[in-house]
C-alpha cells in the first residue's frame, strides 16, 4: 500500500513538474515571437525610412535640374543679346560697355548655375566625405568665375 501511494505522489510530481515545464516553454514561445514581431515592425520602418529618403533626394535633384535649365535659357538669351549688341552698335565705347555688362550677368548666371549643379551634385553623392568632390568643383568654378569678372571689371 505505501508502494501505491508513493507511485501515486510521484505521478502528481511528474504532472505538476511537467505543466511548468510547458508553461516556461509557452511563456518563452510567446516573448521570442513578441521580439520577433518588434523587429518586423522596426525594419519596415526603416526601410520605408530609406524608401522615403530616396525619393526626397530624388525630387530635389529634378526640383535643381530645372534650374540649371532655366539658368541655361538665360546664358542663351544673354549671349543672343550680345550677340545683337556687337552686330547692331560696332565697336562704339556704349557698346563696349554694354558688352562688358552682359559679360558679368553671364558669369553671375554661370556662378549660379555651378553653385546649383554643385548642390545636386553634392546631394547625389551622398554624406561627406563623399560629397567633397561635387563641393571642391563648384568653389573652383566659382573662384574661375569671380577671377573673370574681375578681370573684366579692370580692363579699360
């Protein structure tokens, strides 16, 4: 009989060591798919970050492209303009000076547009230092541009 009774202890034992067993395991399973649910949720986030990102930089770069276009049709007309100038006046000192003063307002204009192009550029190219490259080109086409107009300002 104590045989009996000791079997039967040991089978409410089992019973109760194996329901802990199961619920460790059912509390583990439930906080591995919660962590795996907030890491789902976190990278898609970030990659709707990133998608987003991309799409900035790339309505910022059309938003620069058109002004450099539009910087573009004024070089054009500006040198149409001088080219009018030199047929219609000659070589008389108004038209010289006239000359002059479209020669500086087409270095502004291409001063602008490096500045433009440098920005999309350096935009394009990413964080620095890998943007150091667009940003170097657009100070020395400037510094280029600021030594012409100078160069003309002083010519009499």
């Amino acid at each position: 009989m104590q045989e009996l009774k000791y079997l039967g202890e040991m089978d409410v034992f089992h019973e109760n060591s194996n329901q802990g067993v199961k619920d460790q395991l059912r509390d583990m399973n439930q906080a591995t798919f919660a962590a795996m649910e907030e890491r789902r949720k976190k990278t898609e986030e970030e990659a709707a970050l990133r998608a987003q990102a991309k799409i900035d930089a790339a309505k910022y770069t059309k938003e620069k492209l058109l002004e450099i276009e539009k910087m573009n049709v004024a070089i054009q007309t500006s040198n149409a303009l001088s080219s009018l100038i030199e047929i219609a006046a000659g070589k008389s000192e108004q038209a010289a000076e006239f000359q002059r003063a479209i020669a500086i307002f087409q270095i502004g204009v291409n001063s602008a547009r490096a500045i433009t192009a440098g920005i999309a550029e350096a935009a394009a190219a990413g964080p620095f230092p890998a943007n150091l490259l667009a940003i170097t080109t657009t100070v020395a086409t400037v510094l280029a541009n600021i030594a012409q107009a100078k160069a003309l300002l002083s010519e009499d």
